[in-house]
C-alpha cells in the first residue's frame, strides 16, 4: 500500500504542476481584452500607415445574454504593430488581433505593395492566418465605418459577404495563409476580392484585383469576368452563376439575358515553347458544366441546346480573350503558367526572367459550354 | 536490470527516439540545400541510416547479451572502458540538454511565451525522469501506448491537403545536383538521430539476430518514410520562398487551415507532438544510465545525478544567444560517438574475433 502511493506521488505532484504553473504566467482572461474582428490598412501621406480596427464589445444585458457592439479606433504609424500598440492605449483592456476575420487594404496602399503591410501576421505565432484579405475600392477605413445592420459589428458582415461570393466563384477565397504562397512565388501571381461602398450603408463585394507579385495593378474584373477568370483557372467552388446577355434581338425587341448555373468544370492548361520563334505559348481549355436557369429568347421558352451552347460559347470566348488580354497587360500570371514552364522546361525557365517574358506568352482559350439540364422545362 | 522485452517493443523504442523535435524544422532546412528535391535527400539519409544500423546489428550480433557500455569494456579492457563510458554518459547528458533546450524553445515561441524557462525545463526533465526511472519495459509500453498518436498526428496532416498543393513545386524530379541533394541527407541525418538506441537495447531482446534485424530495418524504414512525408507535404504546400522563411512549417502548414469546430490545428498538433518530443528525452536519460550502471539502484540513482545534469546543461544552453556553433559541436560529437567508435569497435571485433570468443565462452 505504501508502495503505491510513493509510486503514485510523483505523478500527482506532476500533474498539479503542470495544471498550475505554466498557467500563472500566461493566464488570459477573457474580460480583460478587447478583441479586435476587423482591420484596415490605408496609405497616409506621409508615407506611413493609416490602421482603423473595429474592436468588440460585450454588454452584458443580465441572464447570461450579450449584445455584441463594435466601436471604432484608429491610429497611424509605420508598421503594424506601431499602429497596434497605439490603439491598445486607446481601448481599455489589451488589443488582441488575432481573431480578426478581415483585413481590408486601401487601393492607394495596395499599389506600393502589401506584404511589408502584412509581414507582422506571419511572424508572429499567435495571429490567426485564415483571415479573410480584400482590397477596398477608395478608402479602406471608410468600408470598416459602414454600418450594413444597426448594432451589428461590420466585419461579422463583410466576413459573410465574402463567404457568400467565394460560394457563387465570384470571388476567390484568399486568406493570408494563402495569399502568401501565391505572393512568394515568381512563378504565379495572385488576385484578391475587391470591396466597394456604393451607398452609405451598402457595401457590395463583387470584382476582382490583379496582382504583379505584391503589388496591386490597379485592373480590377468586373462581376462576369471575375467568374470566368476563376472557372478558366479551374477554380469552381459550389457553384458559378452566369448571366449572359445574348447578341440577337429577341421576338419582344428587349435584350436577352440568359442565366445559367456551372456545376462541374474541366480545365486543361497546356504550356508549350515553340523552339524556331523562342516563343511560349499557352492554351486553356474549360468545359463548363452547368444548369439552365432562365431562358426567354424563344417564343416558346424552348431551349435548342446544342444551338444554344454554341451562341454561348462565342460570347464567353470572346470575353475570356479579353480578361486572358488583361492579364497579359497586368503582368499577372494567375493561371499560373509560369510554374507549369518552369516543370516541364526547367532550362528555358532558368534562363529567361519570367516577369519580362510573361506578357508576351500567346495565351489562347477555349471554352466549351454542355448543358446539362434545363430544369423543369423543356 | 536487464529484463527482455519483445522485438515489437524495440521498434517502439527506436521510432519514438528518433521522431522528434526535428521533423518540425526540417523542411525549410533541407529545402534550403536541396530544394524541391528534398524529399529525395530524407531517402538518401535513411539509407546512410540502414548501412550504419547494419554495422550495429552486426555488432550486437557478434556480442549477444551484451550492450554497449559492456562491449568497450570488452573491447578497450576495465579502464579505457569505463572511461569510453563515462565520455557517452556525458554526450548522452549534453544531448538531452541540447534536445530539451530546443523544446523549451519550440514552446516558449508558439504556446506559453511569458511562462520563464526554467519552468518548462523543470516541467520536462520531470515528466522524463519519472518514466525513465522505470525499467525498459514499461517505458517501451509507454512508447507503444502513445505511439497511437501518430495515427492521429497522420490524420491532423491529410487535412493539409485541403490547401492549395502544387506537385509542380518538386518537379522536375532532379532538379538539384546530387552534391545539393547528399548535403541535404546530411542535415537530415542530424534530425533523425536516435538510432543509437539499438546499441544499447537490442541486447535486451529475445529475439533471434536475424528477427532483430527485420524490426530495426523496419523502424528505420517506418522513420524514414514518415519523415519523408513531411517533408513532402511541406514542399508541395509551400511555396519555396515561403518555406526557406519558415522557422517550423509543419506547424505553419497547419496555419492556414479552419473547420467549424476546430482553428489553429498547429497548436493542437504542436500539444500531441509534446509526447514524442518528451520521449526522446526519456530515452537519452535511459541511455545515460545505462551506459554506466549495471543495477537496478545505481541506475535509478544515475538517472537522478542526470536530470540535474541536464537541469544545468539545459539552463546553460537556454541562456546562449547563438546556437549556431553549439549545434554545430554537436553534430560533430555525434559523428564521432555513434558512427566512428561503433566503427571502430566493429572493425577490431575481426581482428579480436578469436580471442573474443574464448572470452565470451
């Protein structure tokens, strides 16, 4: 009987140890910091940076219940962290950033860079990198000080935004986590999700920015092409919503739009150099898989699916050589044709400096529209 | 003292002494020689691994029964044995300072930055004496009982590949001259370590010699490829500039990930690992008493006499602001303790085979 307990006495004391002591130093209580749940980064004119945080705020309302509230601080300074230390004397309670769902950039900022803005996160172990980046049309601070709901913290909101238009392939869904392995790679570049205010208390997520490595091009794609950018990079997430306005005139004279719903895609993105002209060149093809949802341009409603298809084709073939144009211009490889080159020509990669050589790739696309069912009519 | 256990028990052994701290560094280490190849280098030193474990088991097998610290006596006569000894119990002490050092490190960064060092040292070198006093066996259950955490720490990495991977990342296979991808099997080597183990346990195994031989090929192996898995999940999940920045990126890779109930995998990993990173420990203070006691209390006491070496090592090597030439002395040791004086104990065991035997016999 002694014998157990001599044996056994080591382990409880461990236990408790380990249980208590490593709490008495880095116990956080909950009441005592103010979480932060939104951040935005703008440029100052003095070339510092310009930080508004949306922080949290509990009241309790008595029987257990809270109302979440959010109140507003800004601060400038040359890093992030400066910024940071000077909200936290503004706030009672100690800042905590990181369970912040969204960062918003201001455009201005975007241009000259955004990694040195975001270095801060990746450094530090405790910072939550799922956080949700977008580039804000305008002023960054300006989107943070919106309020869409009364009483209800804005970044709860754009955070739903963004989840709901990365579910439709609208937008791509870009965290810090992964906007840095983009950003770090030479041989891709990335896009962010743009944000804009288009009314005092609406916000509206729906085109997308390029990039050249870091720096924000200032050529942003608008609703339609941003989908098609995301579906020819083979990047469905749900589903995609399509809305294509027809070239013919319908029987009624009004322009015609028909909708449809991609479910399923195939993409094949071929690179191949053309050894007598030193030239790269570079094929995408997608097939698009999807649902009709709404066609009127018949008399009878009636769908001619292979006639369709083809009609529909021309259109996004025609806009997928513009974005496929823009990005050219943009020097943004967001389909990633670099990394393809330099797997399958590792010799030719390590001689050219992709970043020149990239905006003249003769890039083609192809795109094939199946349709697969047009609902409950015919 | 010498009480057998199972070949099954050995394996456990191995694998938990060698799986540590290591791995969570290693990809970014030997990215940084061999690049997208370095899955290739992790293979090469498994290899390097399995010609140096045949030279143990060769050696074991010659001397049945008999460890290490049994053998130099054999080998060198009463004196230069125990001294030989007494030099690997002090290695064995340094190393689980230097192991324990890093760990405290590890934590201090990513869980329990404001809690003071030489708490968590306390913490560490208690947990481990309280195993490691206990005969082998039960710290081989042990291992075995937690050895079901790798099957969980697997299963935690697969949901990595819900992240954007790129296999372009290691094509094409062979990027890196052979001269990159050897120097990367080398600092992989320096990250496998524990092995050395088989010299002083395999003694201890009832087992035939050819049995014993099967289970360390196969703890070598079973190490080798999940190291090699790491690795490769950090290159295809990385980008390389990324990687050669990231200080630990088998915790980052974990970063990026979120489910509905669960966020910051990397912490929940980096708490599971807190187990093999102890082990290891636990096993280096079994070695160091080992390689100078022969009965039960003297080892116990040994075990004792070490943790407060190790205190000390520890406590010292935490406060250095520069590890760089520490590791680098390290290594060197460890090249000369496990590799050139088992060599050279198997290389005289042909020329002493004779009178060897008619000692042993």
């Amino acid at each position: 009987m002694k014998k157990t307990i001599k044996k056994w006495l080591p382990a409880v004391w461990i236990g408790l140890l380990s249980l208590s002591v490593s709490g008495c130093w880095d116990i956080h209580y909950l009441v005592n910091k103010k979480i932060v749940n939104g951040i935005s980064l703008d440029k100052q004119e003095n070339g510092q940076l310009r930080g508004t945080v949306k922080a949290i705020i509990l009241e309790s309302k008595g029987g257990g219940q809270f109302n979440v509230k959010d109140k507003v601080a800004q601060a400038t300074g040359g890093n992030l962290p400066e910024i940071g230390h000077k909200i936290d004397s503004m706030l009672p309670g100690t800042i905590e950033a990181n369970k912040a769902f969204v960062i918003i950039i201001g455009d201005e900022l975007a241009k000259q860079g955004i990694m040195p803005a975001l270095e801060f996160f990746y450094r530090l172990p405790k910072a939550y990198l799922n956080t949700k980046v977008l580039i804000a049309k305008g002023n960054a601070a300006e989107i943070l000080n919106v309020s869409l709901l009364e009483n209800n913290p804005i970044a709860f909101d754009i955070k739903q935004m963004v989840q709901g238009s990365e579910r439709t392939t609208l937008v791509p869904d870009q965290t810090l986590y992964s906007l840095w392995n983009q950003v770090s790679d030479p041989a891709e570049d990335t896009v962010l999700p743009m944000i804009r205010k288009i009314d005092h208390d609406t916000l509206v997520i729906d085109s997308t920015g390029l990039f050249n490595g870091d720096i924000f091009t200032g050529i942003t794609l608008s609703r339609e092409d941003s989908i098609l950018l995301l579906l020819m990079n083979g990047k469905l997430s749900k589903v995609a919503w399509l809305d294509i306005p027809l070239d013919r005139k319908s029987h009624s004279g009004k322009a015609d739009v028909v909708s449809f719903e991609v479910r399923k895609i195939k993409r094949k993105l071929e690179v191949s150099v053309n050894k007598d002209m030193q030239a790269i060149e570079s094929h995408i093809r997608v097939d698009l898989y999807s649902n009709i949802d709404s066609y009127t341009s018949s008399p009878d409603w009636e769908i001619d699916s292979k006639q369709l298809s083809k009609e529909l084709e021309t259109i996004l073939d025609k806009r997928a050589s513009k974005i496929t144009r823009q990005l050219l211009k943009a020097n943004c490889d967001a389909f990633g044709i670099g990394r393809k080159l330099k797997a399958s020509h590792t010799a030719l990669w390590n001689s050219i400096d992709w970043k020149s050589k990239y905006p003249e790739v003769k890039l083609t696309t192809e795109i094939h529209v199946h349709i697969t069912s047009t609902g409950a009519l015919k | 003292m010498n009480i057998s256990i199972t070949k099954n028990q050995l394996f456990f052994l191995i694998i938990k002494t060698q799986i540590g701290i290591g791995l969570l560094s290693l990809p970014s280490v030997i990215q940084h020689s061999a690049g997208g190849d370095a899955w290739i280098s992790v293979l090469g030193s498994g290899l390097a691994i399995q010609l140096l474990i045949l030279v143990y088991w060769h050696l074991c097998k010659r001397y049945p029964g008999m460890n290490l610290s049994e053998m130099t006596i054999v080998f060198f006569g009463s004196y230069i044995g125990r001294s030989v000894n007494a030099i690997y119990y002090c290695f064995f002490v340094i190393i689980a300072g230097y192991a324990c050092t890093l760990y405290v490190r590890l934590i201090k960064v990513w869980l329990l930055p404001l809690t003071p060092g030489w708490v968590l040292l306390l913490l560490i070198i208690g947990v481990s004496i309280y195993l490691a006093l206990e005969d082998l066996r039960v710290i081989a259950r042990f291992y075995q009982l937690a050895a079901v955490l790798f099957v969980l720490l697997f299963v935690i990495s697969l949901a990595t590949f819900s992240n954007d991977i790129h296999l372009s990342n290691i094509l094409p296979v062979g990027q890196s001259d052979i001269s990159q991808i050897i120097s990367g099997s080398e600092k992989t080597f320096f990250a496998m370590l524990g092995f050395e183990v088989i010299l002083y346990f395999s003694a201890q195994v009832k087992d035939t010699p050819s049995g014993i031989l099967k289970t360390i090929t196969m703890a070598n192996w079973f190490v080798t490829l999940f190291y090699s898995y790491f690795v490769f999940i950090c290159l295809i999940g990385f980008s390389q500039e990324a990687l050669s920045k990231v200080k630990e990126p088998v915790l980052f890779l974990l970063r990026g990930l979120t489910f509905q109930l669960f966020d910051r995998l990397d912490l929940i990993f980096l708490t599971i690992w807190i187990i093999p990173m102890s082990a290891t420990i636990v096993s280096y203070f079994c070695l160091a008493g080992k390689s100078l006691a022969t009965s039960k209390k003297g080892y116990q006491r040994l075990v004792w006499i070490s943790g407060l070496l190790v205190l000390l090592v520890g406590s010292y090597l935490y406060k250095q602001e520069n590890m760089e030439s520490i590791s680098q002395w390290i290594e060197y040791g460890y090249l000369l303790m496990i590799v050139a004086v088992p060599l050279l104990m198997w290389i005289l065991s042909f020329l002493f085979r004779s009178r060897h035997k008619r000692r042993l016999t």
